[in-house]
C-alpha cells in the first residue's frame, strides 16, 4: 500500500473508531475535517474546503462545513469522551500529563461570541481573545500526544471557574486511566481548592508553587519560599535548556527536597537551581525520600514543557488564531477538532522508522527536527496530500 493511501486508511479508521454511533454525515464531516486541517494546515473553512473534492463552488463547500460545523446532528461530548479514550492508551507510569492554559488571540474581532479578555502569554499583554486548556502525554523516551485541547470562556453560559475546566479535563482523562501517569502543572495549578480535589482524586500530581503559600514544616507555619531557600542541596545533573532566543544551552541544575504538611496531609518539596533566575519550587503528591526521586520529579517538571511545545504547533501548524467562525458553539467545535488532528499527527509520528523518515523528507526541512517532530510531520502529510481528497470514503450508516 502507497503511503498516501496508507495514512488515509489510518485517518479512517481513527474516525470509525471516534464517532462510533454518530450519524453518517457526521462521519463524513469529522473524517473531511480532519483530513482538511491536516492537508492546509489552517482552520479557515475556505482553506479546508480547497482540500475536498469539487461537488459545487467554493462558496457552497464553505457553507456546507460551516453548517455541519454548528449542527445538533452529532454530539461533541461523546467525540471528546471517545478521542480520550482512544488517546489515553499511551499512557503509562512513567508518563507527564502535562496541563496548561493557553490563548487564542482576536484583537480585532468584534463579532465573535464569548469574546473576553486573555493573557497572551507571547508578549504578557492582556488582549481579546479565548482562553485554551490543553493536555499532552510527553513519555519518557520523548514521544508525545495531544489528550485534550478545548477553548473555554468567562463570558460562555456554561462557565463555572478556571479550576472547575482544569478538573473536567483531569477527571475524564482518569477516567480512561486512573493514576497511571504524573500530573504536571504550572502554577496555575496552586490553588487550595485544586490540591483538596487531586487529594480526593488520589491523584499523582505535581506543581509549581505560588510565592505566597503558607505550609507546616517541623511542625511551624512557614511561608513556602522561606522553606525553599532552606532546603539543602543533595545532588545535581547536567540538562539541555532553551533560552528565548530559541538558541540551546547545557546548564547545571540542583536539587534538594523537604517533607512538609499541608491540612494534615503529607506531601513532598522538591527545590532546584539553574533553570531560571530564582528557585524552582515544586510540590508533589509523591513522597520524595531518595535523592534520585528528587531528580526524577525535576526532570519530570522540565518535561511539561512539552504542552507549551503542543500549544506553539496547533497555533503555527493550524493556524489556529485566524479562527473565523463567529458564534461559540463552532468556535469550541473546531478547536476540539484542531486537538484531534493535532493527536493524529502524533499517532503518524509513531507508525515507524520508515514512514516518518518519508514524511521528513517530504517537508523538505533545512534541518532535521531535534525534539519536536510534530511541525515536519504535518508539512509532510501536507506534501503528500498536496493534491487533496481525490475520493470521500464511505462510512455506511451511523
């Protein structure tokens, strides 16, 4: 089998497999949009549609997706629950759920529904915008796929808080795969009422610590950064660290941890030096008493950054912030669909030696990618779709 058809047969099978129990035409629109977003790499309908085969004018190609893509015909819950389901089986004991908030920025958008403001986290401006929360399973031998990527807003009716999105996403992943892997979380992840549900949850988490917690260590109330400065150094590691001029550098980092106390339950502080210009504070739910566990949560911080890595690749690599559809429901419908072609490009990037060596070359890249492979992978499935959807496949009767 050609790969051309090799990766469509892989597309459609991912879909049969999604919308299980969903209408045909549903089928049929998930698998077209997929395919569209993965072959222009843009959420723009027009651009997708230039992707499918002619059966009218642009025009009526653009509003035929734009109509299915508000339609009550299918069901965009049971399409998240199943894609993490599906997701879900790469995740083992040693793998980072990495969780982190991101933005869409529409500066420039006045009639967008649910429209509010944002922290654009590229340049620190508060901007106009939808808020993203995205979840990533970074293994330890570097490979990664997207679980969860879905827009949420202040302004939306089904709002409730910040914590209550992150704990929607945490709880459907841990429904697929309970305490398997380590939740990783910057520090928008400190807050008092998140630390009681992760307890109740028995999670297996781990957070970067606000500067103005107060915890028991020895017994005494302290504020956490005091602890921090406390705690003595018990080993350290070389680690490859990317500054913002995107340029790499190796920097030594050191580490140490303390045992502390927080609403009578044990939890372990893991400090290090040499990422950054202040301590790295971290608290954990696992209970750190070795110097190599030490290390071990410290790498495994360094590697959340590969959702942050994910977020630049759905915004570059689908031009997720051209997003022009107006009204809420669209707008959280294909951004779920952005996250599971964005899963679909890390599904390929593991199908062997052999087929992403093909679509490396086929992106024609100055150099090779050194740890993120996701932009060669969807330039080349790009390369190789060039031509676009020659024939729509049949799905049968949902």
């Amino acid at each position: 089998m050609e790969l051309n058809e090799q990766i469509i047969a892989e597309l459609r099978s991912l879909v049969e497999r999604l919308t299980q129990g969903q209408h045909a035409p549903a089928k049929k629109f998930i698998f077209e949009m997929l395919f569209g977003l993965c072959a222009s790499g843009s959420v723009l309908l027009t651009e997708v549609g230039r992707k499918l085969p002619l059966s009218g004018t642009l025009h009526a190609i653009e509003k035929r997706l734009s109509r299915q893509l508000g339609s009550q015909r299918w069901d965009e819950d049971a399409l998240l629950e199943r894609y993490v389901q599906w997701a879900a089986r790469q995740i083992k004991t040693d793998t980072v759920l990495a969780l982190d908030t991101s933005d869409i920025r529409k500066a420039y958008a006045e009639q967008m529904e649910c429209l509010g403001k944002v922290h654009d986290g590229s340049t620190g401006e508060i901007a106009t915008g939808y808020w993203l929360l995205s979840v990533e399973a970074h293994q330890a031998s570097g490979q990664r796929q997207g679980l969860y990527l879905q827009a949420w807003s202040a302004q939306a009716e089904e709002f409730e808080s910040e914590n209550r999105q992150m704990l929607k996403a945490v709880e459907l992943i841990e429904g697929f795969a309970p305490r398997r892997g380590l939740w990783v979380i910057d520090s928008a992840g400190d807050h008092s009422r998140l630390h009681r549900a992760f307890k109740q949850l028995r999670l297996r988490y781990l957070v970067r610590v606000k500067r103005e917690r107060v915890i028991f260590w020895h017994a005494e109330r302290h504020k956490i950064m005091a602890v921090a400065q406390a705690v003595l150094w018990c080993g350290s590691f070389r680690f490859a660290h990317r500054t913002k001029r995107g340029r790499w550098r190796t920097v030594r980092v050191r580490y140490g941890f303390e045992p502390i106390t927080w609403q009578e339950e044990s939890y372990s502080l893991v400090v290090a030096d040499g990422i950054c210009d202040e301590r790295l504070v971290l608290w954990t739910s696992q209970m750190v008493t070795t110097a190599q566990e030490a290390e071990w949560i410290v790498r495994a911080y360094l590697r959340r950054w590969a959702v942050e890595d994910a977020n630049r690749v759905v915004k570059q690599e689908f031009a997720l912030e051209r997003i022009r559809v107006t009204d809420w429901l669209r707008v959280r419908r294909l951004v779920l669909l952005v996250g599971m072609a964005y899963g679909f490009v890390g599904f390929i990037s593991r199908k062997g030696k052999r087929v992403v060596k093909k679509l490396v070359e086929m992106a024609r890249r100055l150099r090779p990618p050194k740890k993120v492979i996701a932009y060669a992978i969807r330039k080349g499935i790009a390369a190789l779709w060039s031509a676009g959807l020659l024939k729509r496949p049949s799905f049968g009767f949902g």
